[in-house]
C-alpha cells in the first residue's frame, strides 16, 4: 500500500475499533513503565490493524518516557539463533577472549525500563530459534547455543501469528506459548468500522480524491465481507489497496468509473488469493464481479 509523502500533515492513522486489542497494548504500556515483565500474543486475521496498534503504542511510549528500545523481526524458518542474538567473535576467541558480535534482538535492551521486542510472524520461526524468545520472556536473558555465554536482554515481546498463514508454519508448542501472559484474538472490524477505515483512509492519504472515491469505499467494503463469508480470508487490504489504486487512477485521468473499480478491486484481491488453485481464483474473480456490480446497484438504490 501506498505510505509516501502525500499524507495528510498533522493527522495521525488511529486504530478504529479493536477495543480488546488496545486495552491489552495499554496494559502492555504499563509493564514497561512499572518495570514488569509482560509478553503479549496477538493473533488475528491479515490487515487487522496489529502493527498499527502497536507502532502506535510504540511510539506514544517513547515520547512519554524519551528513549525505550525497539526491535522488530519477521519470522523465517531459516533463521538461528546467531541471526538474532549474534555469535562468537571468533577473531577474539582466537586470541582467548570470549566476546560476542551482537545480533539485532540485543538492542532491544532497556537499562532503566524494559525495551520493545515485536515479533512478527512468530510461528514462523523454527522451535530451536523459537527457544531464544523463551529465556527472554523467562529471564530477561539471552544463551549462546555451544557457548557457556549468557548476556542480559531485558526486553518484553509482543508476537503476532496470523492464523491463515500456511507455508513455514510451525506449530508452536505449548510450553514456548506458555510463557505469554495473555493470547489476545484480533477479528475483522464490524461494518461500520469499516466504513470508518476506508473514510480515515483515504483522508489522510488522498484528501483531494476524497469526493471521488466516496461512491466507492460502500460497495466495496460490502463485496469483501460477502466474500468473506464465503470463506476467503480477505482484510480491509482488499478495499484499501484497491481505494490506493482509484485515488492514483484519479490523480493520472481524473476520472474514475464502475469498469475501472472492478478491474482494480479483481487485481488487489488477486494479490491475496495467489496461493489457492487457479480454478478456485478464477471462481472467486468472477464471483466478485458479480457481487461488486450487484453492490454498485444497491447503493444506487439507497441514494
Ligand atoms: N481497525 C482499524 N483502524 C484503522 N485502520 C485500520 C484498521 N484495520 C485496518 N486498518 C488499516 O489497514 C492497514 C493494515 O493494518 P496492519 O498492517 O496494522 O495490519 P496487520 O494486522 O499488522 O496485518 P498483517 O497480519 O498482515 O501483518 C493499517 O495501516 C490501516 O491503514
Ligand atoms: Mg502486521
């Protein structure tokens, strides 16, 4: 999605809704400002504004409290432990002096108030890797595998899984999930939260298109929770992405129209259908078409 220079100045993207997802990242505010260990699991569907809500919070607590370490990583299966705390330093080894090369997690270490450690995508990480997030959340320490080395990372963790993820998947076992305080469920937004997503959307990216695109976000915003419930698991990326495309078709042509919509919205959601079989997206192409012209005549009606 676009995220570039056309923002509007002085207004800030907000969480909408998502009431049980910012009260747990308000208590999770606190445990840094009370100096307690607290690690939090999110979970929840693609696009449900998780990392918005904690880039938010993030940020709100670094102003509040001047410096609060952050780190973020994306979970690889490929990834070990070395890639996120760091290895020996063999130049120094040799030499008889045991030093560690840090690794990225390390600079999440907070001397007077925990840092922020924001995984993403955690059950992508393998269980060996996994483990290092485990001493953390348990003490607030870090092992090197093969080494009699420890280092203190005094940092919470804040994971997401999003539970429609397939390729890489690990199950993360029990005891790793043990360790979170609490696994909080993000759902798709009600209906007119959506509304409230694609308006604040296209306001702070595309205030000048605003009037443009506003016959649009309804129809939209309908077509993907029918398709929904058809089992398709689409976010507000589908409408969001395609409102990115119309305000871009605007600012070229100046002109939008119900072709154009359909074109755009039948390439946003193939970008998120991509892994099913060609069938199936042919099916679910041609079902949106159907819906989005149906949707288009409904709100003709109700104006
Ligand atoms: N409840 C909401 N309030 C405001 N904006 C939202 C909301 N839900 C989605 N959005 C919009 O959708 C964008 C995508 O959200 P975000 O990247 O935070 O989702 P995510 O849950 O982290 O997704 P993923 O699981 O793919 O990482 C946000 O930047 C925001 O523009
Ligand atoms: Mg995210």
């Amino acid at each position: 999605m676009i995220d570039n220079n056309t923002k509007t100045p002085d207004l800030e993207l907000v969480v909408i809704g998502q009431e049980e997802l910012k009260r747990y990242l308000n208590l999770f505010a606190e445990s840094i400002r009370s100096n307690i260990r607290f690690n939090l699991l999110i979970e929840g569907a693609p696009g449900t504004a998780k990392t918005l809500a904690v880039k938010n919070m993030v940020t709100k607590l670094q102003k509040e409290l001047k410096s609060i370490p952050f780190v973020r990583v994306t979970g690889s299966h490929d990834a070990i432990p070395s890639d996120l705390i760091g290895d020996i330093d063999i130049k120094k080894y040799k030499e008889g002096i045991s030093d560690i090369i840090n690794g990225p997690l390390l600079k999440a270490h907070g001397n007077e108030y925990p840092g922020v450690i924001y995984v993403d995508e955690f059950n992508r990480f393998s269980e060996y890797t996994l483990i290092t997030f485990t001493e953390i959340m348990a003490e607030w320490q870090v092992s090197f595998p093969k080494t009699p080395l420890t280092k203190p990372l005094k940092a919470n963790i804040i994971a997401t899984m999003n539970p429609y993820d397939i390729s890489g998947i690990t199950d993360v076992p029990q005891h790793i999930l043990d360790r979170f305080n609490a696994r909080i469920i993000v759902n798709y937004p009600a209906e007119e939260v959506e509304v409230e997503i694609a308006k604040q959307h296209i306001n702070y990216y595309y205030k000048k298109a605003f009037q443009s695109l506003k016959p649009y976000y309804i129809p939209l915003i309908s077509t993907t929770r029918i398709l929904r419930k058809i089992g398709v698991a689409l976010g507000p990326r589908a409408y969001l992405s395609t409102l990115d495309l119309l305000a871009l078709e605007y600012l070229l042509k100046n002109t939008i129209n119900n072709e154009i919509v359909i074109e755009h919205y039948k390439n946003s959601i193939r970008a998120k259908i991509a892994n099913m079989s060609e069938d199936k997206q042919s099916e679910l192409i041609s079902t949106a078409t159907i819906t989005l012209t149906e949707e288009f005549k409904n709100a003709k009606r109700i104006k």
